[in-house]
C-alpha cells in the first residue's frame, strides 16, 4: 500500500509503503450483526517496523483499514473488498 505522510524516524532499510510479508499476530475477527459490519485486527512485523493494522468491513463490501507504524505516522485506507477468486 502506498504511504503518503510523514516518517518519525530514518531508517536505511530501503524500503517504502506500507509493505509486509510475515505472520500476522493478535489476529482478530468481531462480528457486529446488528450494524452488519466485521472488525478485523492484528499486528505484523518486519524487519524495522511494526503494524498494528485495524479493518472495518460494512456488509456492502466497503472496507476502511487504519495502518499505524512505530516509524510513520498512521495512514488510512478505504475503497471496496472483494474475495480473492481461486483458480
């Protein structure tokens, strides 16, 4: 995911964005039947950074995802979500 903010501290790890690729921690999902909406969170780590990474799913398919950093300044996201369609 794109980072459009503001670093708190510099690393030299060469990396941009909002990139990982390990194992999710504290992964959690809440159902919320009444407003029709999921609640989804965990941590992930990489190399230098930790996320802490928070969805909230409506029931028409609209997600917004809060990313928060121990080196940038948190970030939002939101747009649609879509089951990833196996071949």
């Amino acid at each position: 995911m794109q980072f459009f903010g503001e670093v708190n501290s510099i690393r030299f790890s060469g990396d941009s964005g909002v990139s990982f690729e390990n194992i999710m921690k504290d992964y959690q999902v809440k159902f919320n039947d009444k407003k029709r909406k999921i609640y989804v969170s965990f941590v992930v780590k990489n190399k230098s950074e930790t996320y802490n990474v928070s969805m909230i799913i409506t029931s028409s398919g609209f997600a917004f995802v809060d990313v928060y950093s121990n080196i940038k300044r948190n970030v939002t996201y939101d747009g649609s979500i879509a089951a990833i369609k196996m071949e």
